[in-house]
C-alpha cells in the first residue's frame, strides 16, 4: 500500500463531537499502520469536504487514494452524490486512482460486530457486546 492514503468519509453534522468515532476510527487505524496516511473528510457541515482533502493528498503525490464511506448502507448520499464527487476527482486529478470501498456499515466484519454488540445487550452479556 505504499503511496496509498486512504480518506475515511463521513456525512458531517453541526456538532463538532458528531465526528468522534470517526476519529477513534482514524487513531485506530493510524495505531496500526503508522506509514499509511488516513484523513478524514465529509460530505456536508464540517471541513474538510472531499474535494479538498482529496485535493491536498493528490499535491502530495500520492499516486492511489481509496474512499471509505463510513455510513451504514447505501442511501441517497452514496447513490446520487458520491458518484458524481468520485467523477469530479478524476477528472480533477487524472495522476490519481480514485477508488470508492463499499459503505462501512455492509463490510460483513462490521454487520457481524454491530450484531454482536446488538445481542449482548440484550443477552447481558458484557463481554459480547464489549467485542
């Protein structure tokens, strides 16, 4: 992955502490692989958007940037606006693989956890809905 970075992004709200967990996501991943560059961006509310993000990372050469929407599923974001944004950056950037990952929220890791967290609430089991 080298000359890879990777953008995790995210729909934005007004409240600034909305994008927590994408930044313990982003620490996380920064935690695990050091070398790779992650940022974040979002699609509306908070800064930086997608353009900009993707626009400083390209200035800085990197040569393959993949998207990683971080929304449960697909709606009308992902259908209608992402495309077209995802168009726009390739255009802007033709040096630059623009790649879109899947919706984080359909990654079958992530059901699976998101199921486990579900069950072991209502299971009172702690330590199922700790993992």
């Amino acid at each position: 992955m080298e000359n890879t970075a990777l953008i995790l992004f995210a729909h934005g709200a007004r409240d600034p502490e909305w994008a927590n967990p994408m930044r313990r996501v982003r620490a996380a991943i920064r935690e695990r692989s050091p070398q790779l560059r992650v940022e974040l961006a979002f699609l509306e509310f908070m800064a930086p958007d997608l353009e900009s993000c993707a626009a400083a990372l390209a200035d800085e050469g990197y040569a393959t940037v993949v998207v990683v929407p971080m929304f449960i599923a697909q709606g009308g974001h992902l259908k209608n606006d992402v495309p077209l944004l995802m168009e726009r950056l390739r255009e802007r950037h033709p040096q630059v693989c623009f790649a879109l990952a899947a919706p984080v929220g359909e990654a079958e890791p992530v059901v699976r956890a998101m199921a486990a967290y579900a069950l072991g609430l209502a299971t009172g089991d702690a330590l199922a809905a700790a993992d």
